[in-house]
C-alpha cells in the first residue's frame, strides 16, 4: 500500500510539475516563439508572411476583399505592394493625397474602415503626422491610380492601441491612391 501511496504522489507531484508549466509564467523568458495577437499572443506558425500571402479581390476603385491567412504570422515590419500601378510622378513628403482604403485588422480578420464603403475618399498631407506612421511611410512614391497593399506592424500603427484598434494589432490596408497633389 506504501508503494502505491508513492505512485499516486510521484503522480501528482508530475501533473502539477506539467500543469505549471502549460501556464507558463511573465517573468520566464525561455518559453516558446510566440506572434503578438490583439489581446494576447499565440503559437508562431513558423515564418512570417508576405505580400503575396495576403489576398486581394476587386479592382481599383471597387472595395476590396481582403484575405489574411492562417498559415503565416503576422510580419514585424512594413510591408507595401502595388497591386494595381497609377501614373505619374510618385508622392513625396508635404504633397495632398486623396485616398481610398479598406482596414481589416489581422487577429481577428475583421473589416475595422473603410472610405470605400463610406463612399468617400480621405484627405491627407503625406508626412505631415495627420495619420500613422505606417501610412506616412508606406505611401511614399505612390502614384495616382495606384492600389497598393499596406501590412503594418503595431509599432508603426497603433501601438498600445486606439481608435477602436486593439493594443499590438497589425494592420491590413488597401489604399486607392485617388489623387497625389494638387
């Protein structure tokens, strides 16, 4: 009876041992790769994504369908695509831009805006702060005419969040480049 008084203890002390580990704990840093989500962080898929993993359905001037896949991690810097290329010269910092987008926010694959479906584009000075970080970047050189693909990482979005954006969110955009300049 002592032995298995032994087995059930030596058990025990093992599922609790298991148990605690699943937990994980804030202060150890050995745990396993993780991708920060909004509200949280999960198993890392093994590789970040690219341009060509996000989807995109409809043409220029249409909303689009944005796709964001499972299978990938959301990637930790900015990302731009052309997906249809405008004319003209490029857009620089300080120039008008009027813009079209769609936001889909990555954890949860959800359209958060969209100008598309408000039925009326947004007015920017490129550079000048008025939006975040990612945009003021990302549509540097955009063309008018130009549909471009915008992944933006948390640290040049929204950060700790805002604007009915979780905190450590990524960004999805689709932007219409509706006019650059005057």
């Amino acid at each position: 009876m002592h032995s298995l008084g032994r087995i059930i203890g030596i058990g025990l002390v093992a599922a609790a041992a298991i148990t605690t580990a699943a937990c994980g704990s804030d202060t150890d840093s050995s745990s396993a790769p993780s991708s920060s989500v909004a509200g949280g962080s999960s198993a890392s898929k093994g590789r970040e994504c690219t341009a060509d993993d996000v989807k995109v359905s409809g043409g220029y001037g249409e909303a689009p369908k944005i796709t964001i896949p499972d299978s990938c991690d959301p990637p930790k810097t900015l990302i731009t695509k052309d997906l249809v290329v405008g004319t003209g010269p490029g857009a620089v910092a300080g120039q008008p831009l009027t813009m079209n987008y769609e936001l889909v926010t990555w954890s949860d694959k959800q359209v958060l805006d969209s100008s598309f479906q408000r039925g009326k584009p947004f007015g920017l000075t490129l550079g000048a702060g008025q939006v975040i970080q990612g945009w003021d970047e990302g549509l540097i050189g955009v063309q008018q005419g130009t549909r471009r693909l915008l992944i933006v990482p948390p640290n040049l979005g929204y950060g700790e969040g805002g604007n009915g954006v979780p905190p450590k969110e990524t960004l999805v955009f689709v932007t219409d480049a509706v006019q650059v300049g005057r």
